[in-house]
C-alpha cells in the first residue's frame, strides 16, 4: 500500500488531534508489520479475486506492480499489495461498483480521506484504498491513471501517450500492465524487490521494451544501477 497519513474531514480540528503530517520518507521505510501496526492489516486480493470483484464494472481496469511482473514471468514472489489501476475520468464508475460493498479511502501524500457518498476526490490524491470496515483488512489499492482522449497516458513521461492495448495484454480475463512499464515505475524506488521483478523480467523483454526501459533510465535516473544492467 502507498505511505499516507490518516485523515478524515469528519476528525477532530487540527488542534485537538495528534500530528498527522509526519514525512512520507520516514513512512516509506516502514516495514509490512511496522505498517500495518499504523494503518491496520492487510488481506490484498489476487489477480483473480480482483477479476471476479470487477466483473461487470463499465470500466477498463488492470493489474500494476509486482503481481504483473509475475504473470508475465512465472516467478513467484511475496506480495505485500495488489496495485490495480483505471483512469482517473472512470473513478465515478469504480466509487460506485465498489461503494456498496466497501468504504473508499482517498491517500495521498497528504493522509487518507473517508470518500464517503457525495465526499469529493481530493485533485492531489491519485491512489483510492478499500477495505470493508475499519475492523476490516485492506483489501487493494487502485491507482488513478491519467488519459488523453481515451489512450493511456504514463505517469513517469506525459510525452508517452498509447492506446491502452498497446501496454497491456490480457490472460484469464485478467489485464496486465506491461513488465517494461511496470518498471518503469520501479526505478524510483530503489528496493530490493525491484531489482528481483528486474531480473526476473529482463531477459523476456523485446528489444523495443528493453530499449524504452534503457531510455527511461538514461534520461530519467542517470545514474540508476539498471543503466549498466540495461546497456
């Protein structure tokens, strides 16, 4: 799950509450059980249960993050997550394919906000989290994707601009963001996991996917470590 502090516009003013404005880095440092000690537990759902959640939604969706590097690989890692993604304009769609069974969360750098019925999506929150109720775990997170005129838009490069079927591909009815674009994503995070879904993916990617990675990071990070893994 992305790093936020709680926040409800229904809590007590600021002057009564505890501080809730703590750095994200510190936050980012958290470890799975230091995290959930903070926010509450985790139950991500698969890819599959995900599928069977989504059905019907009147949306395109699909599955980021390291569960996309293991269907298009086979190597099997620990998830502490699940990353699903639509674009931003279907966020009405999703709040109200979910809202009956689940309370939405809004988490941003700025905390988590209770999207209860007829609460606003904050404009800096890209990142809606699930959970059943608050004695509930966490079930998913979904990352709001940006579009032009209906094709995908990369959140890394606004200059990247495709259809969505040209960075996805489908398998058991599940789609899966693309292992390059994936990383993409990856290269800021410095985390030992990354560099697994690297090595993992590296050596099934095309010469166009290795070459739009290599270029990402050239531009981008220059001074990544993947730049002399990429070439």
């Amino acid at each position: 799950m992305p790093t936020s502090q709680p926040h409800d516009a229904d809590a007590p003013d600021a002057d009564d509450a505890p501080d809730a404005t703590a750095p994200a880095a510190d936050e980012a440092r958290m470890s799975e059980e230091e995290f959930q000690r903070v926010y509450g537990p985790l139950d991500p759902l698969t890819p599959e249960e995900a599928r069977d959640l989504l059905a019907g939604m009147d949306a395109p969706w699909w599955v980021a993050g390291g569960w996309a590097i293991e269907a298009w690989t086979g190597v099997h890692r620990h998830h502490e997550d699940i990353d699903l993604s639509v674009f931003r304009r279907d966020l009405p769609v999703l709040r109200e394919h979910l809202g009956a069974r689940f309370h939405l969360w809004s988490a941003s750098d700025a905390g988590l906000l209770h999207l209860a019925a007829g609460r606003a999506m904050p404009e800096d929150s890209g990142q809606v989290w699930f959970r059943e109720h608050a004695l509930a775990p966490w079930r998913g997170e979904v990352l709001l994707n940006a579009d032009l005129d209906g094709r995908w838009q990369s959140k890394r490069d606004a200059s990247l601009v495709v259809p969505l079927e040209e960075v996805t591909w489908v398998r058991d009815g599940i789609r899966y963001l693309r292992p390059e674009h994936v990383l993409v994503h990856k290269v800021a995070s410095g985390r030992p996991k990354d560099d697994a879904d690297l090595e993992a993916a590296l050596p099934l990617l095309d010469d166009a996917a290795r070459d739009l990675l290599a270029r990402f990071v050239a531009e981008h990070a220059p001074d990544h470590p993947w730049r002399a893994r990429l070439g």
